[in-house]
C-alpha cells in the first residue's frame, strides 16, 4: 500500500502547498490566481452531488469548473448517499486525479444535510462509503478531508481505518467542528503528528497557518507531506510564494483573470468576485465604510476594478503588511494567552508516544 500510495502522490508531482476547499470562494480564476503565487494543490468547492443527478447538470456546474492550467485539483463532494457518490465520482473520474469526500465542514448546512464533520458521529456510514468508493475501480484516487473528534483515540482509529479502506491521502484540518469563528482555538498538531507518524499515507496538515513562518514549523513538527491554508490564502492569495505583495495589485490581477470568461459565467458569480475583495480589502473597509457599500452595489466587473484603483489610490503609501487584517478578524477577539495559532508553546513541545497507546502497535 505504501509504494501505491506514494506512487500517486509523485504521479501529481507531490505538492507541497494546497488552497483549501470552500464554497463559492474555491472559484477556478482564484484557484489560478493563487497558483501563481506558488500554490500547488487545488481543490473545487464542495459539491452536494444529492442534487446533481446527471450527467448534464455535472457539465454545466462542476465540468466548466475544471481547467488544464488548474492541475492538480481535486473534485470535492459531499453527500452520505454511497450509490450517489460513486455515480457522481463515474462522471467525472477522468477529469481529476482525486474525488474528494468532505467529512470536516461544520456548518449548520452540513449538520442538516447530514455531511461534512456531522458524518464522522457515525463512523460505519463513513466506511461504508469510503470503501464503496475504492472498491469500484475508479480512475481517479479517493481522499478525506476530516476535522478532529474531542476524543483523539477515535481521530486515530478513523484515521487508520480510512487507510485500510484504499484511500490516497488524507486531509486533517487540527480542530473540531466546534473550533469555528469566535470559538476558534489553536490548531491542533499534535494530532496530526501522530496520525502520520501511524499511517502510510500523504497527509496535507491544515489549520495554525497565519505567517510562512508557520508553514515551515508545520513541516517540521508534523513531518506532513503538504501544508493546505483556506483563511490565510483568502485574505492574500500570494501567501505560499513566501513573499510580500501588494494585495491591492493582487486584487486587480483577480479581476483581469476573470475577464478571461464569457459574460454569462461572469454575471453568475459576481458574488463570489465581491466576496473575495471583501477579504482582500478588509482593511481599507475597515478605514473608509464608503469602499463597503461601493463593492456592493458594482454591477459589473468594470465598476468592481474601478473600486480596486481608488482602495490603491487611497492606500499608495501604506505599509504592505497593514493592508492585510481579515485572518485575524475572529483571533484578535480570543485572549492571547489562550490562543497558539501553530506556535507550539512548552506543552506542546515534547512529542510523547504514551498517548498514541495502542496505535503504534
């Protein structure tokens, strides 16, 4: 298993850095924009394959999503229905390397969908699945993207029962499903440390990135095989090259990329257009409310990049690094103390095998 396994990571060119999955921000031009900035693994938005039936709904929503310059990307869905998945995973098996199964979304969306991190409560309908998936000879690999239970013995027995089921590689955001917004806290490596260190799999670490710093830490306290960031890259899509931009330049060239699309597939996604720039310019939001209602009510991407140029008018002299201030929006509310966001502090230092129990065995 381990040779097949490795084999497959190699076959995608073994990415180190990967942009995580999140709905109607996991757009193709800004999966491109980020993997100019050095950003080698890309992931769709979830997909709730429930209502996309056929072949022709996958054509006019996830199909146009796929790019050859966006490769490799992985195809995200979510769902509990097994005979559901693999039909939906049939679809499109040759258009990705690897479906994914989102079993760490904590939204209340997820919870009444019955998916996402709500799905690991009953482990048997996860193995169900997964295994239905790697035992159907699909020409695409099968991965998880999961959060961590309270209790880390079940992560671990999730964990090693999902690589005995088939999969590629494995997903691991370090928080539970309660860890979200205000609630946030630090990001669990622990965890991950000792989930690769017992399996055989790749394994991508996600959550505790906020400075490259910490991407560097995280390889080498983790031994992962790729560091994946979803908040850091939103707020600065240039994040993984490990250098500082002008996000406001960055903002500008998001736009021209989706000038590259025909109008209609334009006008559809205007929201998630708006939505990115509402992270990218937090901060000048933040200073002058106006740019707020402006980005608003933009109609079109012409009147969307006439708001990038004044921000940047306004902003010309301005530090870079004070440009940027959406990651923290939650963090900043949580005592310091309390909070380690991927700096491991004395407890967390010493990586003690008496915890792992069994699981080394």
């Amino acid at each position: 298993m381990k040779t097949k396994k490795k084999d497959f990571w190699e076959s995608i060119g073994s990415p180190k850095y990967a942009l995580a999955p999140m709905v109607d921000h996991s757009d193709l031009p800004f999966r491109l924009l980020c993997r100019k900035y050095k950003t080698e693994l890309t992931y769709t938005q979830m997909y709730n394959v429930n209502s996309l039936t056929t072949e022709d709904v996958f054509e006019k929503t996830i199909i146009k999503e796929i790019n050859e310059l966006d490769y490799p990307c992985f195809i995200q869905f979510a769902s509990h229905d097994p005979e559901i998945l693999l039909k939906s995973a049939k679809f499109i098996e040759k258009k990705t390397p690897c479906i994914d199964l989102n079993l760490g979304c904590p939204q209340k969306i997820a919870k009444n969908g019955h998916y996402g991190s709500f799905l690991l409560d009953h482990p048997d309908e996860v193995y169900k699945i997964i295994g239905y998936l790697c035992n159907n000879n699909l020409k695409c690999g099968v991965s998880c993207k999961i959060r961590l239970f309270n209790n880390l013995e079940k992560s671990y027995e999730l964990c090693k029962k999902l690589e005995e089921l088939g999969i590629n590689c494995l997903c691991i955001h370090g928080r539970t499903k309660e860890e979200i917004k205000e609630k946030i806290g630090k990001c669990n490596w622990d965890s991950i440390k000792i989930i690769k260190s017992l399996l055989n799999i790749p394994i991508i670490a996600n959550g505790g990135i906020e400075k490259f710093d910490d991407v560097i830490k995280c390889f080498d306290y983790t031994k992962c095989d790729c560091v994946m960031s979803g908040e850091k890259l939103l707020e600065n899509p240039s994040f993984f090259s490990g250098e500082i931009y002008d996000i406001d330049n960055i903002a500008i060239e998001y736009i021209n990329l989706w000038k590259g699309f025909n109008l209609n597939y334009i006008n559809d996604n205007l929201h998630i257009v708006r939505g990115h720039l509402f992270k990218m310019f937090y901060s000048a939001m933040q200073k002058e409310p106006k740019f707020n209602q402006m980005l608003a009510k933009s109609n079109n991407l012409d009147d969307i990049l006439n708001v990038c140029f004044q921000i940047k008018e306004m902003r010309k002299n301005d530090n870079l690094e004070s440009k940027f201030g959406w990651y923290r929006r939650y963090r900043d509310k949580i005592n310091k103390k309390e909070y380690i966001n991927g700096n491991m502090d004395d407890k967390y230092n010493d990586f003690n095998e008496e915890i792992i129990g069994d699981f080394f065995q």
